[in-house]
C-alpha cells in the first residue's frame, strides 16, 4: 500500500486540527495544555486509509511563537493543506507557513478554505481569490482549492477525493538513500522504555536492526516498530514510524537527533548552502548575522557567511552562504534549509545544502568556490562525485565520506564512483578517491624533488619517504602519502627501496677520480680478506679522508653494489672473502656426519682471531649458513 504525508498549514485558529479531526476521526491536539487553550502547541498526528493510499497526517500548530514546532514536522510531508479560514482569509502565518513550504520544495498540495458554515457566498468568494493570488506562480498554482466546513461535513467527501487524486501523483520515495529518520518526538513508555518518533524519509527500519543515533554517534537498536498505532515487522519511507530503542536511555534522546543505518552518516558543523530569501525579509541575511536554522527536525543557532565580496543575500534575491552551526545537526547534499531570525522570531529564507561538510572560505577563492559550489547543486552524480574529491585535494576521499555528504546507499556510490573514474577524472588509490588533477600535481611535484636531491646528491640512493612527506606534502597524512607514492611507482617512474626512493633511471654517476677511489677502498678490503681494517684504516689505506663525508658515501656505493658486506656494526669484510668462507665451511661439512663446528675449529678452518669469529658465525646464523646448537655450529 502506499504511504504518504500530508501536512497542514495555516493560521492560527483557522482550522487546521478541525479538518484532521473531520477526516479521520482523531483529535490530533494531544497535550492537555492544548486542549484547555484550545491551540495547538505542538505537532499531532493522525492516520486515514483512503482507497488504497495509507496518509499519515502531520498537524501543525499554527500561532507564530510555534513556527519551530511547526517546522519539525513539516520536512518530511508529500502534500500541504494549506488551511485558510473563509472568515479571515490570508493572514501572516498563511503566508509564512506557505513561504516554507516553498522554501522546503513541497511539490504538490490543495487549497482548504474552512468554516464554510461561517460566511456567506461573498466572503468566500474572497477568500478563494485571496487564495489563488497568494499561491500564484507556486507550486500550487493551479492546485485544488476546496471549501470545507469541518462542523457540518460540508465538503470533506469532495476533499478527500481531491486529496486521494493528489495523493495519486505522489511520486515514491527513491530508494536510493540510506535508512534516515529525523526524530520528531521522544519520550518514554510505561512497560516499554525509550521511544522516538518521525517521519522515515528513506530506506526501511526493520525490528531488531541496529542504528546509528546522531549525533551522539550511539548504537541503538530497534525494539519495536508500529506504524499508525500498529506493531509491524517493517517501516518502510514516507510512513510516520514510532520506534521504540534499546541501548539507550530516553533522557539522552531529543528532537532533531537522527536514527540513521549504521556507520553511514555523521554530524556536521560547517555546510556550504544555497540560499533564498524571502521578498519581505526587509533585511536580508547578511555576514556574521546569528540565525536559527532548521534541517529535518533540528533547530540549531548558526551564523552566516555570505560566500559573496557583499556580504549580504538583499530581499527577494538567492546566494551561497556557509552556515558555521552552534551544535551539530546531520544534513547531507540536497537537504533543505530553513533559516529564522534569531530575534525577532520569523523566517528569512531557506535553500538547500550543497557541501555538507565545508571547509572555511578565504575571500580570494569565492569565484572559484562559486563555481564549485554552483556544479554541486546542478551536477549530476558523477559531477558531484568528482566535485567532491577535487574539494578533498591531496587527502582524497574515502568511499564512506562520500556516504556521509549524500546519503547514498553503498550501491548508488558504487555506481556513482565507477562511472567517474571511467569519466576520467578521479583516480582510485587504494581505496581512496584522489582527483586526476591532484595526483598529477602529486606526482610532478614528486618527480621534481627526487630528482633535484639527485642532482644536488648524486651519491645519495634517494630520499627517505617520510622525509618527503614532512617537507614537501605535509598537507597529506602518512596513509595518504603512502598510497600516492605506491601508485606513483606502479607507474615506473620511481623504485622505493625500503624507505628510501629514487627515480628508476638514477644510476649514481660518479667522476673518474670518484671511481678510482671507490676502487681503491674497495681494493683495500679485498686485500684484507678474512682480516678486515677499521673503517678508520681502510679510509686511509685508500687516500681518502675518514672526517669527509664524502668517503662515507663511496663506502655506501660499496655496501649498496654488494661488494662490501656489513658482518657487525662498522665491521665490513669484502664478500669475496665471504664467499671463501662459506665454501671452507661446507667442505668441512663433507667431512664430518654430524656437520658440525665450534668457535675453535672455525678459527683455525678460517685462520682467523676470535675478535672476527663470533660475529661471523652470529652472521652465518642469520644468513642460515650456520645454525647455532648449545656451543657448536650445525652447518645448513
Ligand atoms: N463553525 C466552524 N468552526 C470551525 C471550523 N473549523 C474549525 N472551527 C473552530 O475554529 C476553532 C479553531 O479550530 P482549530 O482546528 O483548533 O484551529 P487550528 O488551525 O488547528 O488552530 P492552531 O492549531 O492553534 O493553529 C475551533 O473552535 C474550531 O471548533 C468550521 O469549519 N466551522
Ligand atoms: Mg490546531
């Protein structure tokens, strides 16, 4: 069966909660205070099946100091009844209630002049034009405009029949959206503890699922689910949904938190909107003004920054702005806004969140953000995909972040990403989305200062990565980094040779004069054989200055070909020699049915001092030559 809501809207006093109750039979005006003033203060709720369609009701109150109230409710409604009584017409809050519905992008609704007993012909007349002209060039220009009396009965059959065709060309909720409940209302039940209500604007909550509630970021899960006063296995979008939780306490719940699945979404403090204020908002919205903004059922303080040189939205005009929140609030890409005056209280404008999780702007950058900001509102998903990653630079973005700015299911992001990185212009590194642009500016960037220290260096292997990181990318993090600089080398440009990289074609090129030195050095220690100099003596031995560090690194060039073999600390022996030893030791093996050695026979097998033969059997161990047993060697 389809669901839908409907919300009402009005003034106060015309009769909004009258014409729920003549429909459905249910007083939505619940509180006792409510019905000792005979307001209402608060949303109410009411249910009617009308062949086939399920209409959940939302009733608002309609007095001006309870706009907020209003506003929890009116988020997640389908269609508006947009109640004017005959006997006054269009009053302000007609005006101001229709104003959000527009700036909520309600897409359809009916017109419901009531208390129809109370006028004549004339006056109703009036109001009916009165009406028309107000939703003039709206979305509900041209929509059903039904003259009721909720006393007497008089045209409710013709306005249900008109809601049940309205309802008719609602379009179901796209299914493309995580599970997202903003609470509207939580208390706590006798017998069976916590529970919240709302309107499910996506996905499905199910009895026993865990959820995330934000933002506390807390796991609960569901213990109950009723639907219109029913228990049910399922809630599906678009039906109004009382949950009870577990895992929580009632005291720690509150309107405008949200039940959410888990690990999808995340609270915000900074969004990037596009915003549009109203005609009579005299003052506009300017910079730094502190203002109350409503997303789902939240209301939270906010100050504004007009992401314009002006600093001001005038009346009747549309701009960006960010949004600095006072406390978090969960929004994601596409969610409506709208924005109040702190004092006095009356709504300003609304608009929609086109960067959930925004950075601060410097002026200078406003006609670039402009552009970015202007390809995330008209974008389609693939244009929205790669905004969002060239917005993250040298960082990238991880697949969840993107869940978190558009509450995409995982299939819809898949799908999404996919189609971008086919477009071209965004990379997947190991799992993290990097625009082509950043990752070649990486990647240049990269290339130009390996290949400077090689120039300035050339008897360096490279350069250590976490050093290149800390001077020339310290805007990435290690993870990051790491991930740019892997897919850099899949790319053959560079090797990285445990944490040092080089580029593939640095050959340390070294003078004539070096290489005679390095032959000498090299020359020295072959000579010595199983006897090795101090480092010391063999610099010297070899004409070089052991103080210069140049000698350091013809020692490196060395070590690095595999002509020199560091045994122990600074003891180097040439690995010729090496090679020698090994061949006497496996002789030796050959000989004995045990293959074994101790220190004193290996002394005398390689005419060497014990100074030099602990560490080379502690080096053949590791080599797995040798392995060590109690006081003797097995030969391997
Ligand atoms: N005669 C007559 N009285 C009506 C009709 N509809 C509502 N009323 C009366 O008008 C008064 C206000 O009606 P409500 O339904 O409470 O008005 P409301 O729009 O819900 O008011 P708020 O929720 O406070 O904004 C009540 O005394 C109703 O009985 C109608 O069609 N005919
Ligand atoms: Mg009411």
């Amino acid at each position: 069966m389809k669901s839908i809501i409907v919300g009402t809207a009005g003034h106060i006093d015309h009769g909004k909660t009258a014409l729920v109750r003549a429909l459905t039979g249910i007083d939505a005006d619940r509180l006792p205070e409510e019905k000792r003033r005979g307001i209402t203060i608060d949303l109410g709720f009411a249910d009617l099946d009308l062949d086939g369609v399920r209409i959940g009701f939302v009733d608002v109150p309609g007095h001006e100091r309870f706009v907020k109230n209003m506003l929890a409710g009116a988020h997640g409604i389908d269609v508006v009844a947009l109640v004017i009584g005959a006997d006054e017409s269009v009053m302000p809050q007609t005006r101001e209630h229709f104003d959000i519905c527009r700036l909520l992008a309600i897409k359809s609704g009916i017109v419901v002049l009531t208390k129809k007993d109370l006028v004549d012909e004339d006056l109703l007349e009036l109001a009916r034009a009165e009406a028309e002209e107000l939703v003039e060039g709206s979305f509900l220009a041209g929509a059903p405009v039904i003259a009721v009396s909720s006393r007497t009965g008089e045209g409710i059959e013709e306005l249900k029949k008109a809601l049940r065709e309205v309802a008719s060309g609602v379009a179901a909720r796209s299914d493309d959206f995580v599970t997202r409940l903003p609470i509207d209302r939580a208390f706590s039940m006798k017998g069976f503890g916590p529970v919240v209500t709302g309107t499910l604007v996506s996905g499905k909550i199910n009895e026993g699922d865990e959820l995330d509630l934000l933002p506390p970021r807390a796991r609960v899960r569901v213990r109950g689910v009723q639907v219109h006063g029913a228990a049910i296995k399922q809630a599906l979008a678009g039906q109004r949904t009382a949950i009870n939780l577990g895992g929580v306490e009632a005291s720690a719940l509150e309107r405008g938190m949200v039940l959410a699945a888990p690990g999808r979404l995340r609270p915000t403090q900074i969004v990037d909107a596009a915003i549009q204020v109203l005609e009579d908002a005299a003052r506009g919205i300017r910079s730094r003004q502190r203002v109350r903004l409503h997303v789902g059922a939240a209301e939270v303080l906010a100050r504004v920054r007009v992401l314009d040189a002006g600093g001001l939205i005038g009346p009747g005009r549309q701009g960006l702005a960010q949004l600095r929140l006072e406390t978090p609030i969960v929004g994601c890409i596409d969610d409506r806004l709208i924005v109040r005056a702190y004092s006095p209280q009356m709504t300003i404008g609304g608009g929609l969140i086109l960067d959930p999780f925004a950075v601060k702007h410097r002026a200078r950058d406003f006609p670039e953000l402009r552009a970015a900001l202007e390809l995330l509102e008209t974008g389609d998903r693939t244009a929205r995909v790669a905004q969002f990653v060239i917005d993250s630079g040298l960082n990238g973005l991880r697949r969840e972040d993107l869940a978190a700015r558009t509450a995409w299911r995982e299939e819809v992001i898949e799908a999404a990403v996919a189609a971008t990185i086919a477009a071209g212009s965004i990379l997947d590194v190991e799992g993290r989305l990097i625009s082509r642009t950043a990752f070649a500016d990486f990647d240049r960037r990269l290339l130009a200062e390996i290949s400077a220290h090689h120039k300035q260096d050339p008897l360096s292997r490279g350069l250590p990565k976490e050093t290149l990181r800390e001077r020339f990318f310290a805007g990435a993090t290690t993870e990051t980094f790491r991930a740019m600089l892997f897919e850099v080398e899949r790319r053959g440009a560079i090797v990285s040779e445990k944490d040092i990289v080089r580029l593939r074609e640095h050959t340390r090129e070294i003078s004539a004069d070096d290489a005679r030195r390095r032959d000498s050095l090299e020359k020295v220690f072959r000579t010595a054989g199983v006897a090795p100099p101090s480092l010391n003596e063999a610099f010297t031995n070899a004409g070089l200055k052991p103080s210069e560090p140049h000698a350091r690194k013809l020692l490196q060039l060395l070590i690095d070909s595999g002509a020199l073999v560091k045994v122990h600390g600074e003891m180097l022996f040439h690995v010729a020699a090496l090679d020698d030893l090994v061949k006497k030791l496996r002789a030796h093996a050959e000989q004995r049915a045990d293959r074994a050695i101790d220190v004193g026979a290996f002394k005398d097998l390689a005419g060497i001092s014990r100074k030099y033969a602990i560490p080379l059997l502690e080096y053949f161990d590791r080599q797995r030559v040798t392995r060590r047993e109690g006081e003797r060697r097995i030969i391997l």
